[in-house]
C-alpha cells in the first residue's frame, strides 16, 4: 500500500483493501495448520459475506475509480508539510491500518483453533451477523 501510495500519488490503496485484507487474514485463519474447524469456516464464510457487502457498496460509489481518494488525504495534504504528511503516510496509513486489519481478524484466528462443536450461541452470532 505505501509503495503504491508513493508510485501513484493516491493514498488510499488500504482503503481499496479494508473490505477483502479481513477476509483474506480469517480465510487463512480458517484453513491452516490446526485451524481447520466447523467454527473456522463458519467465521470465514461470514467475514466473506461482510466483505463481499462492503466491496460491493465501496466500488458502487467509486472507492475502486482510478484517483479515487478519501477526503480527508487531500485535506491533510493541505495542512501538513511534504515530509510530515511523508512520514504520516508511511507510519498511519500504510502501516497503523494494516495492522489494525490483522487485529481485528485475529478473534477468527482464536476462534478456529477452538475444538467445541458449533453450538446454539455460534448460530445466532453467525445469524445476527449476516442478517
């Protein structure tokens, strides 16, 4: 993301990724080593749908057009120097957000090592979450 954010002057490669980096972490999550269970695929499959929803909205309304870029880059442009706004790039949105998409996947990652078989609580998450 930031080398491409470098190369391209568009700054938001990670906001082209916020919609498919989770589901990529809990798909793997889901299916390797030890982590192949019911509960993983189940995670899997429902991060997939909330992906899939949120990829769909954010390319409807131009997040995927070529230059396209949230608001707020430009207008941080604006207020920072070159090297401030170098650094920030670097540090907050290439860096701070993907791992902030790794934090957030991780609860799958405990979740499909778990070897309880699915049960009545995992059926209403997985209904709540989906509907």
């Amino acid at each position: 993301s930031w080398l491409l954010s470098v190369v391209t002057r568009e700054y938001s490669w990670v906001d082209r990724l916020w919609s498919i980096t989770p589901v990529v972490y809990v798909g793997w999550f889901a299916w390797s080593g030890s982590g192949d269970t019911a509960r993983g695929r189940l995670m899997f499959f429902a991060a997939l749908a909330w992906g899939l929803r949120l990829t769909f909205n954010f390319a409807r309304k131009g997040g995927y057009a070529r230059g396209g870029e949230d608001y707020r880059w430009a207008e941080l442009r604006r207020r920072m120097s070159p090297t401030s706004f170098a650094v920030f790039n670097l540090v907050f949105i290439a860096c701070y957000q993907h791992a902030l998409l790794l934090l957030i996947s991780l609860p799958a990652w405990v979740a499909a090592r778990s070897t309880r078989p699915l049960g009545v609580l995992d059926a209403v998450a997985a209904l709540e979450r989906t509907a």
